[in-house]
C-alpha cells in the first residue's frame, strides 16, 4: 500500500487514523472535518479510487500517474491542483536533484502525491499538528506549509550553487584545462534550477486569491506573502548564478585564447631564434669552405698543374683563401647573418 499518513482533522486536530481509505471517506462524511491523505508513487487503481471520492478531474489525476510535470497551479472546478520541483544539492556530484510532488485540494480534503523522497511531507504534518489552531484554517494552511517546506529546501540548494560559483571564479585563472566543461555543466543545473523555482511567483500570488472554495484569510495572504518575498530573492540569486555563469564561459574563452596566442608566439619566437642560429652556421660553413676548397684542389697534386713549379704558387693559394674568406665574411656580415 502507497499510503503514507492517512488522517482526519477537526478543528485541526487529529482525531482518526483510518486503516484505508475507504474508512478516510466514511469518517470523513461523519465528522465533518479535513482529511490529510498522503500517498507515495501510487499505482492507477488507488489514485482513481481517491479521484472519485473526491470528484477530481481526470485530467489531473492522469498529470499525477504521468509524472514530469513542471511547476504549475491549476484549477478544475472545486479542486485545485498544485505540482511542485522540490530539489537537493548532490554537492559530490555538483548536480541537483529534483523531485515532484503533485497536491490536489478541496474544501474539506488534501491529498499529496510524492514522486520523491524530498520534501519530507511528514516533517510537514509534525509541524501543522503541533499548531492546531493554524491547521484549523483549512485545507489552504496545509497549502501554505507544503509551499513553505519546498521553498526552504531551496537554500541549501541555492547555497551550494554558489558555493561551486565561487570555485569557478577563483579556478579561472589556474588553468585548469576542465573548467570550461564545469561551467557548462554547472550552467544547465543552475537552469534546470530556474525552472523549477520560476513559475513559483505566480504559482504563490494565485494562491494568495485563492479560490471559491479555498479563500485564504488575512493570516494566510500574510504568510504565503512571507514565501513570495523568499522566492523573489531566491530567484534573483539564480538570475545572478547564470550571469556569473555566463560571464565566466566568455573570461575562459578569452583566457584559453590569450593562452593560444602566447604559445604561438614564443613558437613564433623560437623559430626566429632558431634560424638565426642556422643563419651563423651556415655562415661560417661557408666561409670555411672556401679556403678547404682551394686546398683541396691543390692537394690533389697533379703534374700537369702549372701552379707547383710556380714560385708564387704557395703565396697565391694562400692569398685566395684569405680572399675569399673575408669576401664572404663581408657579405654575410652586411646581410646581418652574423
């Protein structure tokens, strides 16, 4: 059975824990009070046995079985139906997790939907059943408490959020090759975010006029005021994480360009350094070249060269070594090569 909590309420108190549902409806009809009924991934038979207890449309129910809903409120007759994205903050994993939590509500009954562990609704009931006389404006209250808890489960999330923002900022500078992956990662969390916590501003005002059957008094606009006030900062903080966000994608990419450009340009200076280097190699090379040239071929020591009985042989070949030595060393010398 998916039933969690399953009670009737008088004048906010709790005075019957029925042992099904059936029984829920029975006291309920005898006693003229609110029944609190707290359901944990029901199957189809038992939501539609709820449904037609208590007349709920069936396009709702059928949003309830289906899941993945976003934020909304919405009304069908006498009924409203509320859907919200509590959410928790994986801090090891730098991912959020969310939830979904479905409400329907009447003049006389509450029933929740839980598709997730959090928000912890029986924290909820503790907290409404220790204020009877705050439980005893109906089923709104109970409204006002849900919305409350899901919102106050944000800040953690909220806080770890900027936590990461912050190791971003001071991680930009470092180098770190997976920053850029982490602030994609981190921006689509910190969207995935925004979404659930947007649409919670109207969601609230709408809750604040309430209904034909469902008016909340001056005590309830004030606190469900209180909420609106917590979900407006909580929202500017996030509308802040994705500027920061986006702000530090375009500093990364301006840095991992300016690193780029350093690199090619110490390349750029190594291979200029390089050439003049091969520049004075070759130089010399040349220049030494020349003169063993010369002594090559004279070394060769033919008879038929004129030049070895020749008496300014020696002098000449030593002469046009010394030539062509300097003569090169010159040119090179005028074209900056040493």
């Amino acid at each position: 059975m998916t039933i969690v909590d399953n009670a009737v309420y008088v004048d906010g108190r709790r005075t019957a824990d029925p042992e099904g549902l059936e029984e829920t409806f029975f006291i309920l009809r005898q006693r003229q009070g609110m029944a609190w009924i707290g359901l944990y991934r029901p199957d189809a038979e038992e939501l539609r046995s709820v449904a037609e207890e208590f007349d709920l449309s069936h396009l709702a129910v059928e949003d309830a079985l289906a899941g993945h809903q976003r934020a909304k409120l919405e009304h069908y007759g006498e009924t409203l139906f509320l859907v919200l994205r509590p959410a928790r903050y994986l801090d090891d994993l730098e991912k959020v997790e969310f939830g979904e939590i479905h409400v329907f509500a009447g003049a006389d009954f509450v029933v929740t939907v839980r598709r997730a562990e959090s928000p912890d609704l029986a924290r909820v009931r503790r907290r409404m059943e220790s204020q009877p006389e705050f439980l005893a404006l109906g089923p709104a209250a109970v409204l006002y408490a849900i919305v409350d808890q899901v919102v106050d489960e944000y800040e953690p999330v909220a806080a770890g959020l900027e936590n990461d923002v912050d190791e971003i900022e001071d991680d930009l500078f470092a180098a770190d090759p997976g920053v850029s992956r982490r602030i994609y990662e981190l921006s689509r969390q910190v969207i995935m975010f925004q979404r659930a916590t947007a649409p919670l501003a109207a969601l609230l005002q709408a809750l604040m006029v309430g209904s034909p059957d469902l008016q909340p008094g001056p005590e309830l606009q004030d606190h469900f005021r209180d909420v609106l006030d917590h979900v407006l900062r909580l929202n500017d903080r996030i509308t802040a994480f994705r500027a920061l966000l986006q702000n530090a994608l375009a500093v990364n990419a301006a840095l991992v360009a300016q690193r780029q450009n350093d690199e090619m340009r110490l390349l750029t200076e190594s291979s200029i350094a390089q050439n003049e280097q091969v520049k004075r190699i070759s130089s010399w090379a040349a220049i030494l070249f020349a003169p063993t040239l010369i002594a090559s071929i004279y070394g060769m020591n033919f008879r038929a060269m004129p030049e070895l009985e020749w008496f300014f042989g020696y002098p000449m070949a030593l002469g046009l070594m010394v030539a062509m030595g300097l003569v090169l060393y010159w040119t090179f010398r005028h074209n900056k090569w040493i």
